[in-house]
C-alpha cells in the first residue's frame, strides 16, 4: 500500500493539506510505495552478487535523494582518482563533525562502519546498504537511529574493489565476482593504520579525527579452517585499552552481542586463530593488535573497534545476512549503553593525559602466554587428518558434519616490551614526515620558538637489520636498543609532543622504537643507521698500528672480535672500519636517535614555544 492511501479520509475524498503533507512524505520516503523498488544489487542476484563500485555509488547516491536522514558525501579520493564513498545517517540532522559534537552533549554518539578495506571480503557492502535502507527507507529499525549517527563507507579499498573479477579469493564461497585485497599501490590497507603510507589510510585518518566516533566496525571475511560459525570477530579486551573501555567491551558489549547473536541464529567466535594452523583442535589464540590495524589503532585512539569476520567457506548469502545481524545488534546495544560507553570513552581519554598515566611503563607489544587458557566448546566441523602424497604435508578432509570440539582458548597475553613514559618528546624539524604524520594523527604539537640547549633522554641503536623481503612497501628495521643520556641542542621549530593530551598513546607508538609499529621499525628513520664518512685503507693501517701499540685493552678486544667472528677476521674492510669507529673521527650521531625524551616538568614549562598549527 502505498504512503499517500494513509491520508485518504472516510469520503475517499483527500484534503487539500493531507495532499500537501502525502506529497512531502512521498518525496521523502518514495521506498514505501513499493519496497521491491529498493531491493538492492545483492538481492536482486539472490544473494550471489555485489554490485560493482559504480553500481553501489548510484544506490547510495538514491538512498540519498529518497531520505532526509541519509547524506551521501566523499571523504578523499583514491590514487586512480575515484571517489571514496561515505554514507551519514541521522534522523537528527547530524551531517557534520560540529553537528555531532553539538548533539553529543545530549547523549548522542557517532559510530563508524567500515566495509571493503579487503575488497575481495566484500559482504559488509551489501550488509550495510540493506541495513541503511531498512532504517531510513522502509523504515522497519528507525530506533537504531535514536541515539546514534551511523557514519558507513561502504567501499574503502575502492581502486582494489575495481580491480573485480571470479578468481580474486581463492578459498572463499561467493560472490560470482568481487575485488581484490590490496590497493592500486599494493598496499593493504589493514597493514597501514599508525604508518598511514597508502592516500586513502591518510584521508580515512583525517575523517577519523574530524568525527571522532565512539564505536567502530570493521567488517571482513576470513580464512583459514571450516567450522559452523557464519561470523567470528575480534575485540581488543586483552591490554592494550585503557581497563574503563576494556571492562565495558568484554562485559557490556560482547557479552550482549554475543546473547543477542545466539538468539537470532548466527552465534559468535572469537575469530579462529589455531595454535596449530589450520587445526582448530588444537586450540584458538586471542592477541593484542599492534597499531597496524584497524582495532589495535582505534584501541590506542580510546575507541573501542569491533573487526568482524564472516566466514569464506559460508555461502556470500550467508555472510551478508550474518554481517547484517551483527550490525543490527550493536546497533541496538550501541543505542542502550551509549553513556556507559562515553563514560568509559572520558575516563580512557582523562587517563592517557594524566601524570598518574606516565607513572607506569607503557606496554608496547605483547606476546601469547601458553601457560594458562580456558576451555570451551567450538562449533566445529568433522575432518580427519591425512597425509597427501602430493605435498607431503596434512591434508584435512571436512565431512561437512558439525561437531562440538572441547579446545584450550588461550587469551593470556604477556608483555614484551615497554617504555617510561616521558612528559614530553622533542623532535627536531628536519623529520618532517614524522612531525606530519604525528599531526595527521591528531596529535597535538607546539614548536620553539628559538634554539635550546637541554638535558634529554634517548637511545642508541646497535646490531641493526633489515627484512630482506620487503613488507608493506617498506623494509623493516630489527635492532639492539640502549638507553642514554646527553646534552642536546634542538633547534628553533623542533617540535614539543607534550603528553598531557587525549592521543598520548598514539604518540608512544610512534615514538617508541620498540613500539610494533614505531616509525623506527618502518623505516622512517633510516638515515640515521647510515655511514657517511670512509677512511682510506692506506692511512688507516698506519692509524690502526699505532692505537693496538698504545692500548692493550684495545688490542684485546680486537684478538677477540676476530676470535668469536670469523667473517669479520676475513674482512679487512670491516677490520679496518672497526678500528675507525674507535677514533675521534667517526660520526657520534651514527645510531643515535633524534627524538629525545624530556621528563622534567619544570625544564618543559621554561621551553618557550607556540601551538603549531596543523594543516589537518
């Protein structure tokens, strides 16, 4: 029936003002004079296909037109130039970052939905249109809109997404076509997170920043071994979130997702890791997320990120379907529970700018614990395990038939490594893209305003390596670290990264060198592992001679570097290299690195330095 017959009186006669008001809902709500008219790329299939990127632009693009309460808009563009699409959905008016902060006061909150950033696992797309549609055209779950703004992109790799075809996921059930994982650079952008190499991570950033939602979602499709969950996910409640957002994860969010999943059919794991590859009998692993991904990033953003992950060996209908379920429940438990989640957001963000914060050695990568775990039950699939005389390895064989396995959860982690946290870091204005990515981040800066000669913390680098094979575009960093101490002068514009701020997290990431994702590790600083000035052998022999005739402790040294290093007693480059080291000569700046760490107070207070205004 369509919305104009509701305003028909008893005479069958309309009034000239419910023909008015019938013509205004019409061309707000067009959807409901016929439903079908809105089924989307998916259903129109029969849930075998995904509509291609602009196929999906022109829904959203209709769902627009059709709704006040949708606003389709771009928040960047990708390298071959396309559009990256986002959706803003608000019975509230709420199109704007300002918006959002206006209506916040009033116990509203944003959250973010984030489909395609692997655009071969592409049922979040489809999930998420329908799920727009059945709140703001249809109509059937307008109160997932009461309390919220739902922000949802529904392509983000867009350049990968087009790279479209049948062969793109090898393992996975569906759909007939569908995009590809990585980016037109290459990149992953579920690898890129804290780096932000890739455009599309930079402009997701700044969208990220400029909105600041309190919930995220990422929606994926995994791998791996066969069981009977049509959906798994990750949450990060296993350290690296401040313990107000931890708590109101594990036990407000998960625990009712989790109820309200089972009730409706598809319940949850945490996704399947096995401790044995592919072997779910041999137990499951949980882990901390390093800052490289999506919800180890918004961890240390104080917004709790939800990755979900459908299953690839469920049929492509099955996993939108599933995707949509979990959407909608958090939507629900989103809208019930938003003050204890700004609660727990305010109290995560007080802490990471708090002294009391910086009193503590900052974990910054950690490790699976095997000494504990809990038992659960899985949902699995029955398979036996032989051994092929093709590969030679273990070939499991699924039956198809569900199976309830008994399997050890191991959720104990284990800190690897940390940092002191200083009151601030100093970073000299020559690393401009460290201090360009600290801004794009949302960090907040301040820049002297003449040169200073102070006492300051850092480190020294020793044994350092590079990955051979390149990763991410880059070629990660390995190396010995030591703590030091010394008087340096930074110059007028080095930059101050005082911690008492909401992002103080972000900031140690970047800054820490041992941190998982650190600008040190990916190779942001490599200039400084470089030797610039040689000697000449001839004058070096002569040099050499003299330091063994007057240095017997030197002289030991060296019988014993050649001792426990053949290569290096074969080497007389590397001999004659050694010996310069050792002269007051060579480069004292080689290895030592240009951030310092101020844990004075006071000396910050007496720096004299202005608010850098970013660009972002």
């Amino acid at each position: 029936m369509s919305m104009t017959r509701r305003f028909i009186g008893r005479s069958g006669a309309m009034c000239v003002f419910c023909a008015t008001v019938a013509s205004l809902w019409a061309i707000s709500v067009p959807a409901a004079a016929n439903t079908k008219d809105w089924e989307t790329y998916f259903e129109k299939s029969g849930g075998k296909a995904t509509p291609r990127y602009e196929e999906t632009i022109e829904y959203c693009g209709r769902l627009d037109r059709a709704s006040r309460w949708i606003r389709y808009t771009t928040f960047g563009k990708t390298p071959h130039g396309r559009d990256l699409p986002l959706l803003i959905v608000s019975k509230h008016k709420v199109f704007s970052p300002d918006a959002a902060d206006r209506i916040r006061r009033k116990g509203h909150i944003v959250v973010l939905i984030q489909a395609g950033i692997h655009s071969g696992e592409i049922a979040g797309k489809d999930a998420g249109l329908m799920l727009c549609r059945d709140i703001a055209i249809t109509k059937e779950l307008t109160g997932l809109l009461d309390h919220v703004t739902v922000l949802f992109i529904p392509i983000f790799n867009v350049d990968g997404h087009e790279r479209f075809g049948p062969y793109n996921r090898i393992n996975q059930n569906g759909p007939e076509e569908m995009g590809w994982r990585t980016t037109a650079n290459n990149l992953n952008l579920n690898r890129d997170y804290l780096k932000a190499d890739a455009s599309e991570m930079q402009d997701w950033i700044r969208l990220f920043n400029a909105w600041l939602p309190e919930f995220f979602l990422d929606l994926h499709t995994t791998n791996g071994a066969d069981y009977q969950y049509a959906v798994t996910y990750i949450l990060d409640i296993h350290g690296n979130m401040a313990p107000s957002l931890t708590s109101w994860t594990r036990d407000v969010f998960l625990a009712t997702v989790e109820k309200k999943m089972a009730e409706v059919g598809y319940p949850l794991s945490p996704y399947v890791l096995p401790v044995e590859w592919g072997n779910p009998k041999s137990g499951i692993i949980a882990w901390v997320s390093p800052p490289r991904f999506a919800q180890g990033y918004t961890s240390i953003q104080n917004r709790p990120g939800f990755l979900v992950e459908a299953h690839s060996r469920k049929t492509f209908s099955e996993r939108v379907n599933g995707i949509y379920e979990i959407l909608k429940a958090s939507l629900e438990l989103l809208n019930r529970e938003r003050g204890g989640l700004a609660k727990a957001i305010r109290n995560a963000d007080e802490l990471s700018a708090s002294r009391a914060f910086r009193q503590e050695p900052f974990p910054l990568r950690f490790w699976m614990d095997r000494s504990d775990s809990v038992m659960i039950d899985f949902k699995g699939v029955a398979y036996e395990e032989v051994e092929s005389e093709l590969s030679g390895g273990i070939w499991r064989q699924y039956s198809g038939e569900p199976e309830t396995f008994r399997i050890p959860y191991f959720t104990k982690q284990k800190i690897i490594a940390s940092a002191e946290l200083p009151e601030a870091y100093i970073v000299p204005p020559e690393w401009k893209t460290v201090i360009e990515r600290l801004e794009l981040h949302g960090v907040e800066l301040r820049q002297l305003d003449e040169s200073v000669s102070i006492r300051v913390d850092s480190y020294r680098f020793s044994d350092v390596t590079w990955q051979e094979r390149p990763y991410e575009g880059r070629h990660p960093v390995r190396f010995e670290i030591a703590p030091i101490e010394e008087e340096r002068t930074y110059p007028v514009s080095s930059v101050i990264v005082d911690m008492n701020q909401r992002t103080a997290r972000v900031a140690a990431h970047i800054l820490e060198p041992e941190g998982a994702d650190s600008y040190v590790y990916w190779g942001v600083f490599d200039a400084i592992f470089e030797q610039k000035e040689y000697t000449d052998s001839d004058g070096m022999e002569k040099l050499a001679r003299e330091m063994l005739a007057a240095d017997e402790n030197l002289k030991k040294d060296f019988e014993e570097k050649k001792a426990n290093d053949p290569e290096f007693a074969r080497n007389p480059r590397r001999i004659l290299n050694w010996f310069y080291e050792r002269t007051p000569y060579w480069d004292s700046r080689k290895n030592v690195y240009p951030v310092g760490k101020i844990f004075d107070r006071k000396v910050l207070n007496g720096l004299r330095a202005r608010t850098k205004k970013s660009a972002y």
